[in-house]
C-alpha cells in the first residue's frame, strides 16, 4: 500500500554494514588521553616499536660512511634526538595527529649515492671520510628539505590532495603497509628460532589472551608489545648466554645474539646531540636533486600513513589544508635532519601508525610521551643502547603486524567506494598490481645488476628516477591519482562511485565542527594559518 513505511528488517535477514566517519571502538581518541600510568607505558611501547628504524638505518649506513660502533652510536642519539622533537613539533604545530616521526628508507639510495661519492674514494683516513660524506648527506638533506617546506606551507599541496577521493587512498594507503613487506617475515626468518616465537607471542597475547581472560581492563592486547619484547628477549639472551651461538656462521650471530651489537660499550654515558656537530655542511647540486626526489616520495608516502593514523585515531578525514600543513612541518623535521646530522631524512612512522591499531588508544598525549622517551634516552647513551640492542628479528616480528594494520586501513576506505563499479575494480585492481609489479621489477634488477634500469653516467639523474619507481605506494598512488581523475571523469555518476561525495563535508576545516576539535592548533595559532 502507497505510503506504508517499509517494514524493519528480520534478524536474519542479510542487512550491509553502515559507512563510519570514524572508527569505532577506539578506547581513546586524539582529544581524549588515558590515565597518565597507562599512558606513560603506551608511551614507552610506542618508543620501542620506533627504535627498529632508527638502529637500522644506521647500522647499514655507518660502516659505509668509515664510521665505527663510537660514530654508529652518536648517529643513531642523534636521530633518535631529532626524531624527538619532529614528533613534538608534528603533534603541536603539525598535523596535530598522534604520528611519530622517525628514519624513512626512502632516503637510504640517495644517501649510498654520497657515500660511493669519486670524491670520497680517495680518502684513506676511515673517520675523516665519515665526517665527509656525513656533511656532504646534510647538505642534501637541508636542500631538500625546502621542497616539502614550499609545497606544504604554501598550500600547493593542500590544493593537490582536494582531488584525492577514498577510491584513489586506498591503494596509497595499502601499499603505504604492504610495500615494506620486505622488512617482515624475512627479517623474521634471519634468526627464526627467536624472530618466529615471538610473531606467536605476540599474537596470542594480543589477539586471543584477552578473549579468553574476558577482563574489563584491557592489559595484554594493550601492553601486547611489551610482555613479548621481555619474554623474548629473556628467551634470547638464555640461548647466547647458553652457547647456542658460539660456533654459529658471523652472519648469524649478528641477528640472533643479544651481545653483538657493541652499542653499549660505545655509548657515552651523557651527550646532548646538536646542530653542525660534524662541521659545517658541504653542497653538491646533483646530490641535491636526488635527495630532492627522494623526498617527494616520502611526502607521498607519509600523506597515505598520515590517513592511516586518522583513521587508528578515530578522527575523521584531514582537510587538505591540515594535512599541507603537516607536510610542511615535516619538512622541517628533515631541515632539522640535515643541520643536525642524521644521515637519514624522516617520514611517518608506520609501524607506529600499526602500534595505534593494537592498542586502540589514538591520544595525542601518548605520542608526545614517547617523544619524551626518544628525547630523554638520546641523552643518556648507556641506557638507550640498552634498548637500542633488541635483536632485530624480535623488531621484526613487530613489523608483520603492524604493516599489516596499515595497509588494512587502507582497505577500509572501499567501504566509500561502489565496489560493483567496473571502473572502480579497474582503477584499484590495476593500480595495485602496479604499484607492486613496478617495483619489483626495479629492486630485481638492481639486485642482479648491482645498478637500477636507469644507468647514466651521473648518479644523480639515476636516483632521481630509480627511486620514486622503487616506492611501491608511490607508483600505486600516481597510478590510482591519474586514473581516479582523469577516467571517464565527464560521467557525474563516477563521483560517488568513487566514493568522492562522503569527504565532501571535510574538504574545508571549518565545515565538520570534529574537524575543529582534532586538528585545531593550540594557544589560537590557527589565525597564522590563513590556508586553513
């Protein structure tokens, strides 16, 4: 009958599941911190899960450099330091989202291309060429900084990323997690008598302990990483201190030892990192362009965990004016890498983006904690290489759930999208591929060739097209970008397939009032910022 209102639907009857602007069942959001005990420990878990990158990185890097376990120690305080205070910075003045800011990956070709340097070939002296190369790295790295600093603050960025649509995030997002796989399970596997037990420890002390206490107080899903870290780490130092290692090959003994680090005796005891702690840095054009390049990818990549964090934050979508402005915050944080000497340049830490998803707490309080922690064991060396010496496959193990958090975060954005759309399964299906394929292919012939595809006499102009093409999130997403705006864009019906329609309302800052609530700056600063 005309006019009747449809009947509710049956118990049983298949009903499909409502979009969310947030995420559900987060515990504590941007805005609301926990008790400061809890949060005090989130803190220190968030602390620990970032130190894989920042011992990594360095520990490839030093020895390159001419620099030994003392400069390997002083490099990686001194990017734990700066790290430190780009979190703080991001959380007040940036994005204003809980995202720690550590080490990327994405700047470690251009910065073996420094230090393979002709100029550099002819020094003898170990510690005099890693002063060289360390001020020819910061050079780069304060030119490039520039770039993000221009097209974040500028706003070009902001009008950029107001035609990135849910459908085009995703594989950005995805791959923002899945493109360091890599750095997962075969990280794992190097010592799998300690990295595989503790990927099981860690879950079913996240994923099934609490099911099966049934506490009202969430404590192993929460402090998961800590109570795995211990246990661990107890188990691994039993079997160096037992002997298991001792005739085991070189390359073994540096994964699954608890003692091979030599962090700790190198450590000072107190030492403040500061700028131009290495001498005065030295500039080199094509190095910059490089290094240039390799920071655009990493303003692309940090943008697709930037989304991941909102959505682990339970905050809604940034407007592209908040997020322009973490970007130029962020390059910030690599002009301060460059002055004060990290070897490395910084993104969003994605692991931790991972860590936000486990613990269900997205408090902004939480991460300027654990930028406290970085801050304060930087300081005090002995007790930082401590922590510093945590075997990696145990960081390992982190990873492959983490990154996995990530790039489900990025699947979660389809819930906007028509998935019944032919051109919406083409667009995803064909970017993802892509973005996995394309890369591959580069890092299989650098591999087997000891050179990328693109092999010119300047070293410079090959970095600058190896490594964005090396990025899996960052071939995904120029692909999905350009497809998502440009395919059939004359049909209006491909908006809202495209899942464009629900950000509508975020595009502006002032539009949703939850967007003045996350990401207004504090003591009334936003009146600095007329993009926003």
């Amino acid at each position: 009958m005309a006019g009747r209102a449809a009947p509710p639907p049956k118990q049983d009857e298949l009903v499909p599941h409502a979009v969310k602007d947030q995420l559900p069942g987060i515990s504590y959001c941007i805005t609301s911190p926990p008790p400061w005990a809890e949060a005090i420990l989130l803190g220190f878990q968030h602390y620990l899960v970032m130190l894989g990158t920042t011992v990594i990185i360095p520990t490839a890097l030093v020895p390159q450099m001419g620099g030994g376990n003392e400069e390997k120690v002083r490099v990686i305080q001194t990017l734990l330091f700066v790290a430190g205070l780009n979190t703080l910075f991001q959380s007040f003045f940036g994005s204003r989202l809980p995202a720690v800011i550590g080490g990327s990956y994405t700047f470690v070709v251009p910065t073996l291309s420094i230090i393979l340097a002709r100029r550099y070939s002819g020094i003898l002296d170990p510690h005099e060429k890693f002063i060289r190369t360390m001020r020819g790295t910061q050079g780069a790295l304060i030119v490039a900084s520039t770039l993000q600093i221009i097209i974040g603050f500028s706003g070009l960025w902001r009008n950029i990323t107001r035609f990135l649509s849910p459908l085009s995030a995703v594989p950005l997002i995805t791959l923002a997690g899945l493109g360091l796989f890599e750095f997962g399970f075969p990280g794992v596997a190097k010592c799998i008598e300690i990295g595989l037990p503790a990927l099981i420890v860690l879950v079913v002390f996240s994923q099934y302990v609490p099911h099966a206490i049934q506490s009202k107080r969430m404590v192993f899903d929460r402090f998961a990483v800590i109570f795995m870290v211990i246990i661990v780490w107890i188990y691994a130092h039993l079997l160096t201190v037992g002997g298991a290692y001792k005739h085991a090959p070189p390359k073994t003994q540096f994964h699954c030892r608890t003692d091979r680090g030599g962090l700790i005796g190198a450590a000072p005891w107190i030492r403040v990192p500061y700028p131009f702690q290495w001498g005065p840095p030295t500039f080199d054009a094509g190095e910059a362009f490089a290094m240039m390049m390799a920071s655009f990818v990493a303003l692309v990549e940090s943008t697709g965990t930037f989304y991941a964090v909102t959505r682990y934050a339970s905050a809604t979508p940034m407007p592209p004016s908040i997020l322009s402005r973490g970007i130029g915050w962020q390059g910030i944080g690599i002009l301060l890498d460059g002055l004060f000497g990290t070897a490395n340049g910084s993104t969003v830490s994605v692991e931790n983006a991972g860590l936000l998803a486990l613990t269900r707490v997205g408090s902004r309080r939480v991460v300027q904690i654990s930028a406290g922690f970085m801050i304060f064991f930087s300081v005090l060396g002995k007790f930082g290489a401590v922590f510093a010496s945590i075997p990696f496959p145990i960081v390992a193990a982190l990873y492959c759930l983490f990154f996995a958090y990530v790039a489900s975060a990025g699947l979660s954005f389809l819930q906007f999208c028509n998935l019944n759309s032919f051109r919406t399964k083409f667009i995803l299906g064909f970017s993802i591929f892509m973005g996995l394929s394309v890369p591959q292919y580069f890092n299989e012939y650098t591999s087997f060739a000891g050179y990328g595809p693109v092999h010119t006499p300047a070293r410079w102009f090959n970095d600058m097209i190896n490594v964005p093409f090396s990025s899996e999130a960052f071939v995904a997403a120029l692909i999905a970008f350009f497809l998502d705006n440009t395919l059939h864009w004359r049909d209006g019906g491909n908006r809202t397939d495209r899942g464009h329609h629900w950000w509508d309302k975020f595009r502006s800052f002032k539009t949703d009032t939850r967007s003045e609530e996350f990401y207004s700056l504090p003591f009334n600063l936003n009146k600095f910022f007329p993009s926003v």
